[in-house]
C-alpha cells in the first residue's frame, strides 16, 4: 500500500509538470543571450538608432555611453554623457539620439535636453524642457517627441505633457496625462501614444496598471484596457500594431511578466516571462527582436549587465 501510494504521488508529480511545461510551452515568445553590457547599471534610459542600441545614464553616476550593434552581437562606446543622470527618457529620431530630463545631483529633476551624433561622436545641449522631472516617459510621433509625466521639482507627479520640436528647437504644451505617475513607458502604436504603469509619487507600493491612450491629432486622451499587472519600472517597445511591456518592482520583489496591447482588440496577451525579472531597465527592438538590457535583478538599487532578446 506504501509503495502504491508512493507511485501515485510520483506520478501526479510529473502529471503536474508536464502540465507546466506545457503551459509555459503555449506562451508565446521566445529569449536568448545578447553579449552582456559592459557595465552593470539600474536606472538607464534605452533608445535605438539607425540599428544600434544606446544606454545612458544609470543610478550610481555612470556617464559612459554604451551602443550595442546587434548585427555583430558586440558593444563599443561613444563620447561620455555631460553629466551623471539616473532615471532619464531616450528617444531615437533623424538618425540622433535624444536624452530628456531625469535626475541630477541627487534626486533633482532635471529640464536638461541632449541630443548625440553618431557620425560626429557629440553631444549637444537643447531646448530645455519646460517643466523640470526625472522618472518621465518619452516616445516619438510625426518626428516630435513627446515628454510625459514624471516628478517635478515639488517632488510630487506632474501632468506635464510637452513636445519637442527637433527642427524649431522649441517645445510646446499638450494636453496634461490624465493620471499623473512617474517610472511609467510611453509606446507609440499606429498613430498614437500609450501611457502605461508607473506609481504615485515615487512610491513603488501604489503601483498602477492604468493604460491611457492620446490622439495627437484630438491632442485628447482616453482610458483603455488596464495592463493586467500592476507594475513600475518598466519598458515598453512597438513591434508591428502592438506594444510589449517588461518587468518592474515592487516591494515584494521584481517582476518577469511580459505583455502585450493590441489597441485594435483593446486586448493583453501575456507572453514568455523574462529569464531575469528586472526593474530600471531599457529596452529597445531591432528587426522585430526586442533587446531587454540592464537594470536591477531586486527592488531599490541593484543592477545588472543584462542583455536578454525577446523575439515575440
């Protein structure tokens, strides 16, 4: 009877795993190594440019530019940043690289904008921003780059939604994001802008799930379908007519979920978890892969060399 019982335990055993495997085998997607970066950050700002994949900034005073060439799977560097900056926003447009707000001395919010020229290897300053932030989202429509959200020199979230204008080298107000937070991903998905996560006020135990989307041509937003996890911290990227959505803390720990928007349906999906959950970290997609990198492994300031691809 002993033995009986022991096989039946056994087998219920491997009847649940394999129903696991299976399971996890029925989540789309699927990740691989990149080489890792060569130095371990949290709190960077991500973009891609004309096929390569630039980080700046990071948590602990990092000013080294680090550009990624997928094609060659190595990493090189630029001329450093001008400052040290953590929780800043990077955009790619017309071939350069964009740096808007973020963190200086400490925990000040910063108005600084930069734009970097690969073929020139310099840094240039910009226009400032209007409204000072760190912890701010950025992505780009119609060759502008929208600034949303973030905290303010008050040290309270900010509505500020302000576009930047690379030709006229001038910003402009738009209309304030509903749900002011900050560590949020703005994604631009067929014509319009995602605001997605983030927190109140800096405090990583009143994460939100809230997904708000703004017609630029309405300058209007409104409220979609609720990201399934609440989370900050995170990064979102466009592949195709859906945005994906990685990782973020919370004080419970940090998160591997990875999903997907499809505003057509209105609809999540979830997708392949992350092989190192990861908070702080950027993300950025070339050739349909999306390279997840950096950011830290647990809650508060831990970092990584990550370099993980995730091909939906």
């Amino acid at each position: 009877m002993t033995d009986r019982l022991a096989h039946a335990h056994i087998a219920a055993a491997l009847l649940a795993g394999l129903l696991l495997h299976a399971a996890a085998a029925q989540t789309p997607g699927r990740w691989s190594n990149g080489a890792p970066m060569p130095s371990a950050r949290t709190e960077v700002a991500v973009a891609e440019v004309s096929g390569r994949i630039y980080v700046v900034g990071g948590y602990n005073g990092e000013r080294e530019l680090e550009i990624y060439d997928p094609a060659a799977n190595s990493w090189s560097r630029g001329r450093a940043f001008p400052h040290t900056v953590h929780h800043a926003a990077a955009v790619g447009l017309g071939g350069k690289l964009y740096v808007v707000g973020g963190y200086v001395d400490g925990w000040m919010p910063s108005d600084a904008v930069f734009a970097y020229d690969p073929a020139a290897d310099t840094w240039t300053a910009l226009a400032p921003m209007p409204t000072p932030r760190g912890a701010l989202a950025a992505a780009v429509h119609d060759g502008r780059i929208h600034a949303v959200s973030g905290v303010a020199p008050t040290r309270r979230n900010t509505v500020a939604h302000e576009v930047y204008d690379p030709v006229a080298n001038r910003w402009t107000a738009r209309a304030d994001i509903p749900t002011p937070r900050d560590h949020l991903a703005l994604a631009t998905v067929v014509g319009k802008l995602y605001a997605v996560g983030g927190r109140r006020n800096g405090s990583y135990s009143q994460n939100l799930a809230v997904n708000e989307a703004y017609d630029p041509a309405a300058d209007r937003w409104e409220a979609r379908a609720p990201m399934p996890t609440a989370r900050s911290g995170i990064a979102a990227v466009t592949v195709g007519d859906h945005f994906y959505v990685f990782g973020g803390e919370a004080p419970s720990g940090t998160f591997a979920e990875v999903e997907s928007y499809d505003p057509a349906a209105n609809t999540w999906a979830a997708h392949s978890p992350m092989p190192t959950p990861r908070h702080g970290l950027g993300a950025a997609a070339v050739g349909g892969r999306i390279h997840v990198i950096s950011g830290g492994p647990r809650p508060g300031n831990t970092s990584s060399a990550a370099n993980e691809i995730f091909a939906p």
